[in-house]
C-alpha cells in the first residue's frame, strides 16, 4: 500500500482555555508519560515550556506538527500559558530544524520565544530540556514546577488548541519500512495495520520497537493497539543488535553484568542526570551486581531517568547499567533510600556541556545508519474494521467504561472516564461501531 500524499489541514475556532475542558477532552501527555494535562496545569508557574525537542533517533512527528499545523499548535501554548499564568514562554526545538525555527519566529506573539537547542541525545528529557532553557536543575525526584516551570509536548498542546476529543494520535513508523511516515492513527488500531500503511516491513523477519529504539518497549506482536501516547514505531531486522538487546532477559543482564564489569565509569561518566549533578551511578549499581542485589549500595537507581545512554552508547563491554538501576529502584524505594541533599546543593558536571550525545554518533552506535531519517507527515485513510481502546493509557487508575456490551457509538463520544477521586483521564471512540466492553480494553467493530 502506498501512502496517499497531502495534508488537509485540521481547523478550529478559538476555544477558551479551561482546565475543564481539557479533562473533558481526554487530553494528557503525548509524549510518552501520559499524565492527565489539567491536573499538571494546576500548578501555577511563571514560565512555559513547549517541549519540541525530539530526540529518539528517527522520530520526527513533533517537527512535522509544527511544520504543518503550527496555528493549533501555539493557540493550545497560549491557552496552557494562561492556565498555568505564566508570563513567559519558550519553545525547545532542535537548531537544525532552521526552516521551522524561522516560520514560528514569524507567529509567535511577543511573550514566547524560540529557543534553538544541539541536537543531542536526550534533548528532550524534562530535567535537561530545562537546564538548557533556564540553567536551573529540577532537583532529583522533582517536578518542572519546583524550577518556576511547566513543559508539555508539542502534540499535546495541538490537541488543546484543536479543542476536540483526542480520538486518533500522530506516529512516526520507521526503520526498514518501505516508506518512513509520520500518520495520523486512530487509537485502538493494531501497529501491524499502522506499519502496512507505512508500505510494510521491508524484510521478512523483523521485530518491532513502540516508542523510540532508546526507550522502546520491544512489541509482543503486531495485534498490540496504538494508546494516545505511542509516539513512534520502529521495525527493525530480527537480527538487529537493538532487537536482541531490548529482548536481553534480565538473569543474562545480571550475569553477564556480575562478571564483566570492569568498573570504567564510563556509564557514569556520560549519564545525563550524573551530569546535571543528580545522584545517580550507574557504575556503582553495577559494581552492587558483584555483592548481593542492585540498589544495595547506592540510592543512585532512583533517579535513573531510564535514557539508556549508558547501556546504549557509553558502555565499552556491551553490558546494561540501565536495567541493572531499574531493577534496583522498588528496592532502594522499599529501604527508603531518597536523596536528602537540599536544591541549592546541586551543582551540574563542569563538563555537562562537552558529554553530550550529537545524534548522528548515537544513530552510527546503535547501527541505525541504513535507515532513511525522515518521516514526512502523510495523509493516510484508515478504515479498521475493528479497534481495541486500552482502559489505561495515562498515569494513574485505568477508565471505567461507560458504555455496555453492545451500544453503538460514534467517533469522539465518551467511553470510559477515570473514577471519582482518582487520577486518571477520559476516552473516546475513535470509530463508528458497535461496542464490547472486556476486563482491560473497550473493543469496537466498524
Ligand atoms: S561502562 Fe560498562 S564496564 Fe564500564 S563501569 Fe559501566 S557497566 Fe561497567
Ligand atoms: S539510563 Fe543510564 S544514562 Fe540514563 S539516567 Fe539511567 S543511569 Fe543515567
């Protein structure tokens, strides 16, 4: 199948900004955490962030929106700017991106600015994307908010500028495909239907990464539905070393980690957080491999931001620093082993600045070289006949349906909604159809 060329451009009349509204709609992160927006946009800061910075190789859905539909895009920023009354506002984008950098200086009002950012790995991380914007470190465990700021993701503020209800999500396909796309998908449709409307693997055996290849969750199989916050889909060779090492089981990782471990540093040396002056070392997590249990020797784990850098790109021995602090966290959290230092002790790395990761290393590193590094935003028609809507897309308690076994609906009316007191977000249709409700998922068939 061949992608169908052309964007019709989404259009909305100025909506007024209300933290109700954005509930109602069943807007949350979109960049991959998946918080429910009105509860973040409680906070009241002085300054907005508009996270642009993509950063996962071969992702481009945030460029291709602010290419094609930067109007929503800053009518949602100056919206959430007056929810949250800041004064200020700064859109993070990556500075090779000159062309989008110089159309949105040319709408931006006067109290936001673009801010060019190097391309980097991981740019778009919270705590660093606020470091490079303001210089001032969200201390560990914090919140953007202890800084004086709020950051959303581009998509996310769309979708407030759209006023409508989040049905459908955009994705990057990538990798070997035949065509490399940006699409925008109706939720619940399969990622095997998604990566045929991107062309179709362009080998026979292939495995599938949701996410980004850095942070990816490996697929368990083609019939895994597209949530609100799949931001990307990456088929790559079955062979590929990226495939093997996100299926590594972790009785391997630790073995192997136990025993060839030769305590370079290297892992610490270029781990984001340790730089910005956090308290993570990931070495030490390993070097508590040849004792007893990770986390043992170190509270370090807790504020692993999960980049994978170290496992990655700055491990010498192909071990896995990242797994090793993940499997450490629930037990540095059971032993209560937090971080008591107070902000004003944080002092970033004096050479943060120079231990950056450039993009094009990291691509070289991970073997992704081959693969075409674009995806163009392409209208595509999907018709499912059917699609699964997980009740849990976002942080906190799953949805309770709203609907009953066998009720028709029609795309965008509400199907599930967080209960009382608890945090979550509502969910709409994203197709005509008829409905079953499951333990897990609504289903609905066209
Ligand atoms: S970089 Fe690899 S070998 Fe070096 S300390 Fe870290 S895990 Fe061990
Ligand atoms: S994954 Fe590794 S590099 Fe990234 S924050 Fe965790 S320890 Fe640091």
């Amino acid at each position: 199948m061949t992608p169908q060329m052309g964007i019709s451009g989404p259009t909305s009349a100025g909506p007024t900004p209300s933290l109700d509204r954005i509930e109602e709609l069943g807007i949350i992160g979109a960049g991959g955490g998946g918080f429910p927006t009105a509860v973040k946009f409680k906070a009241q800061v002085p300054l907005f962030i508009a996270n642009a910075a993509e950063c996962e190789p071969l992702l481009h859905k945030d460029k291709e929106l602010l290419h094609h539909y930067a109007e929503p895009f800053l009518r949602g920023m100056t919206m959430a700017m007056q929810l949250v009354g800041a004064r200020e506002g700064v859109i993070g984008i990556k500075e090779k991106y000159q062309e989008i950098i110089a159309a949105l200086d040319a709408k931006v009002p006067a109290n936001i600015r673009v801010e060019p950012l190097p391309d980097c790995y991981p740019a778009g991380d919270e705590f660093i994307l606020v470091h490079m914007v303001t210089g001032r470190v969200i201390p560990p465990g914090g919140l953007p908010k202890d800084v004086g700021a709020t950051v959303s993701n581009v998509e996310t503020l769309m979708n407030i500028g759209l006023d409508r209800p989040v049905t459908h999500k955009y994705l990057t396909v990538a990798g070997a495909v035949a065509h490399p796309v940006t699409l925008r998908v109706p939720v619940g449709i399969t990622i095997g239907e998604v990566i045929e409307a991107a062309g179709g693997a362009a080998v026979p055996d292939f495995g599938v990464l949701l996410g980004g290849v850095m942070m990816a969750r490996p697929a368990a199989n083609l019939d895994v539905p597209v949530t609100k916050t799949t931001g990307g889909i990456i088929v790559l060779p079955a062979e590929h070393a990226l495939i093997r090492r996100h299926n590594a089981p972790w009785m391997h990782i630790a073995k192997i980690g136990r025993s060839a471990c030769d305590q370079c540093r290297f892992c610490t040396e270029f781990c984001p957080r340790y730089l910005l002056g956090h308290p993570i070392e990931p070495h030490m997590a390993m070097r508590s491999l040849g004792f007893s249990q990770p986390g043992d020797l170190t509270v370090a784990t807790l504020y692993c931001c999960e980049c994978n850098l170290c496992t990655m790109f700055a491990c010498p021995e192909d071990l896995d620093p990242k797994n090793v602090c993940v499997q450490g966290k629930p037990i540095a959290r059971e032993r209560g082993l937090t971080w008591k230092g107070t902000p004003d002790s944080i002092q970033p790395h004096p050479m943060a600045e120079f231990r950056r990761v450039p993009m094009r290393r990291l691509i070289a590193k991970l073997g992704l070289g081959e693969f075409v590094n674009e995806g163009p935003l392409t209208e595509y028609k999907f018709a499912p006949r059917k699609v699964t809507i997980p009740l849990k897309q976002h942080a906190g308690a799953p949805a309770v349906p709203q609907v009953k076994c066998g009720d028709w609906v029609r795309a965008g009316e509400l199907i599930a909604a967080p209960e009382a007191g608890k945090l979550g977000a509502r969910i709409h249709a994203s197709i005509d159809g008829r409905v079953t409700v499951g333990k897990d998922a609504v289903v609905i068939e066209a």
